[in-house]
C-alpha cells in the first residue's frame, strides 16, 4: 500500500507476516537550507525524550516497556540536497506475546504525542535543552575525533557549490551553542507544517487502520508543504587541498570521485548497479584492489577503502595511513584506477564483487528497519523498482560495463589531512 493520507504525507505499508517486529519510520524532508542543521539536529534529540504526557527520558522509557520493550530513535541526516529528520519506533508483532493485540494502535499513539507535542513552555524544558544540547556538541566533537568522519566534514566545501552543502549535518557547536528554545520551537513548528512526510511501515498490521490513526495524528490544519524533487548537489570544480593537524598521529586521503554521466543505453537502475559493482572492485571489500593492493601487497595503509555514496553521485575513496606514507597512497590508488580502467580487470574479479554485493544486500532485505529506510528512500527520490528488479541489475552487470564505468570516472576532490607539511605536487 502507498498512498498520500494529507497533504505532503505519504503512507507506504509492507504488509509482511514473516518478520516477528514491526516498524514504523517517520521522515520528514526538506530542501538542506543554511543555518539550519544545528537547530533541526538538537530538535531531532528532543523529540526522542519528552512530551506532555511523558516529561523525561524515564517516563519515555517505563512507556517503551509497556510496548512489550520497543525501541524508539530519532535522527537527523541528510540525502543528497535533502535534510531528514527520522523518528522509528520498532516492536513485536503484534499478537506474538500476551496482551499485544492491541499494540500496534498503542505505538501510533505514542509517536503522535512524541512527534507534535514537545511541551516548549513547561518549566522543566530548560533542564531537558541543556542536557540534549551537550549531547549534540559531544556528538559534533566526537566526529573531530574520527579521522575520517572528520576528513569527509572538511573536505565538503572543497566539493560542494552551495553553503547549505558544505557543513555537517549536526551544525557546529557555536551554532548548537546559541540555540534558544524560542529557535526550536520555530524549527519545531516549520517541521510540522512544511516537511514532506513519508511515514514507512513493515509488519503484520491492519492497513486501514493504521491509516485513519495516522491520518488523525495532530497535523497542522493549514499545512504549506515545502514542493521538491530529489536532485544530486552542485559540484565545485574539482580541487586538491592539504590541512595541517599537529596533534594528529596519523594522517587521511580523501578522494571523491565523480560517477560519469548515465549512458544513454543505461536505465537509472543500470546505472546504480554498475556504480554498486565498481565500487566493490575498487574499495568496496577485503577483495578489492584498494584492500589487496594498497593495504596488505604494499603496506602503504592501515585502511584503504571506498564507498558508494548514491545521494551524492560520489565514490569516495578514504585512506589511513602515516604522513610520510600520504604521497605513495595516493599514487597507488592512481595505479589501481588505471588497472580497473584497462583489460587486466578479469571477468572472475567483476564476478566476485557481485555476488558480495548481492548477498550482502539479500542480509539487509531480513531486516526491518532497513526495510523501512529502503521504502522511505525510494518515496523520496521517485525511484520505485523492486528488490528482485535491484538484484537483478546487480547479476546482469558485466565486465565491460564496469571497466567503461571506470574510464569515465572523474577525480572531484583530493584532500589530505595531516600532522605535518607535505610538499604539493
């Protein structure tokens, strides 16, 4: 089932018997916007532990239990030109244990009041902010901590055009830092009357029922839904760039790369698969060349791998590795790109990465909550084939497709962070 139950909120039900949990995610998406990621992450925290009716994270959590102990998240992120804030409430099938026959109207309720009815002027509100704002500054420090995390934060403006692209997805801690609950509350209110909303839902559940119980969730009388259609960002030109860090011990190199235009010949789906497999080649597991090669022939890295990142039309290569190693990394993983583009790349290695791929994907299919992403992500980019349809594009992918993949490949950004001055080339 996938229908639109008001306006901007779109339903989508997988009816499935087999799993023994049922989820339900709410997404709301918008358009990125500068100076709004700090206020949209901490809102995102507070909506995971006070309403009303449940005031703390105790209260939230002795109801969970009367779930029969579900499990209830919220995270904001982003999708190529898309802000996200996600809520998931995840639970047993409804019947399989005593007295939860009726557990599935009692989850809808739940989310309705954690979702529209954050209490911005109780006088216990301030205590709550304060302590959800110094989790989402440990979060933005933890990501310094990272190397790489940090890496792929830094590198954004070298990458992307538009200002909204070039910063983390959880702001800065100077921008966490001056939030008021006057700023969340406004965030709050934007979110509820302009987001487009897809609420997902996988389990044995009664489809018209939960559709007139979200249907009557709290939604605002007068929403004025935000209009967008999914699009990759806007690329800087490409660039090569080195940031100094003393205290590091190690250091990265980040590459993102550019997928080339889609053949003409090629389906988007096509397209994806091709992308999927080449990536697997490149860095993508312990096969690959970037793994073999660069990290255990050579000994050049501590890590060397690559990522698919489909919202943003990127692969994106990350390498660890001393700083006096830096230079020769990068020269080898030139070396493996030029491989993968000639005739040594071998049908058994193209072979090889599939199957990884498609098994790997086939694990996630028996779970839920990737379920519940995957139907989300589709609704939101308007790309609707079937897994068996993904799958299949995966195993029809050949060796050529592959190697014609790499040969269009484009270098976007190279960056290096380091605990020392390297010589540029």
């Amino acid at each position: 089932m996938e229908k639109e139950i008001k306006r901007g909120v779109r339903l989508i039900i997988d009816q499935n018997q087999v799993f023994q949990s049922t989820v339900i995610r709410v997404t709301f998406a918008r358009p990125k916007q500068t100076g709004q990621a700090a206020k949209r992450a901490l809102l995102s925290y507070l909506l995971a532990v006070s309403s009303p009716r449940y005031p703390n994270q105790r209260a939230v959590a002795q109801e969970l239990l009367g779930l029969a102990g579900a499990s209830y998240d919220s995270q904001v992120l982003t999708y190529g030109s898309l802000d996200l804030v996600t809520l998931t409430l995840r639970f047993v099938k409804p019947g399989l244990l005593a007295d939860s026959e009726q557990i599935v109207t009692q989850a809808l309720a739940f989310l309705n009041e954690m979702i529209f009815h954050y209490d911005w002027l109780a006088d216990d509100q301030s205590g709550n902010i304060e302590v959800e704002r110094q989790n989402l500054e440990q979060a933005i420090l933890r990501r310094q901590e990272d190397k790489m995390t940090w890496a792929l934060d830094l590198s954004r403006p070298y990458t992307f055009v538009l200002p909204e692209q070039q910063t983390s997805h959880l702001g800065t801690v100077a921008e966490v830092t001056a939030l008021t609950a006057a700023d969340l509350a406004a965030s709050h209110a934007q979110l509820l009357q302009e987001d487009q909303v897809t609420v997902a839902v996988i389990g044995a559940v009664d489809e018209a029922a939960v559709a007139a119980a979200v249907a009557a969730w709290d939604w605002p009388a007068d929403r004025q839904v935000v209009p967008f259609s999914f699009a990759l960002p806007a690329f800087s030109q490409p660039s090569q760039h080195q940031l100094v860090q003393d205290h590091l011990a190690q250091g990265v190199l980040l590459q993102h790369y550019q997928l080339p235009d889609r053949p003409a010949a090629w389906t988007p789906l096509q397209m994806q698969a091709v992308a999927a497999i080449a990536n697997e080649v490149f860095g993508g597991g312990p096969a690959s060349r970037l793994f073999t090669e660069v990290r255990e022939r050579a000994g050049l890295a501590y890590q060397a791998a690559s990522f698919y990142q489909r919202d943003l039309g990127l692969i994106t290569v990350l390498i660890g590795t001393g700083a006096d190693s830096l230079r020769q990394a990068r020269t080898a993983v030139a070396e493996q790109l030029a491989f993968l583009q000639s005739d040594a790349l071998t049908e058994a290695a193209v072979t090889e990465a599939k199957q990884s791929v498609m098994n790997r994907y086939q694990i996630r299919l028996d779970q839920p909550s990737f379920r519940t992403l995957s139907m989300t992500v589709k609704a939101l980019t308007g790309q609707h084939w079937t897994d068996e349809a993904y799958v299949a594009a995966l195993a029809a992918v050949s060796q050529e497709e592959v190697r014609a993949f790499f040969a269009e490949l484009t270098l976007q950004t190279d960056f290096i962070l380091t605990p020392k001055e390297l010589a540029h080339d």
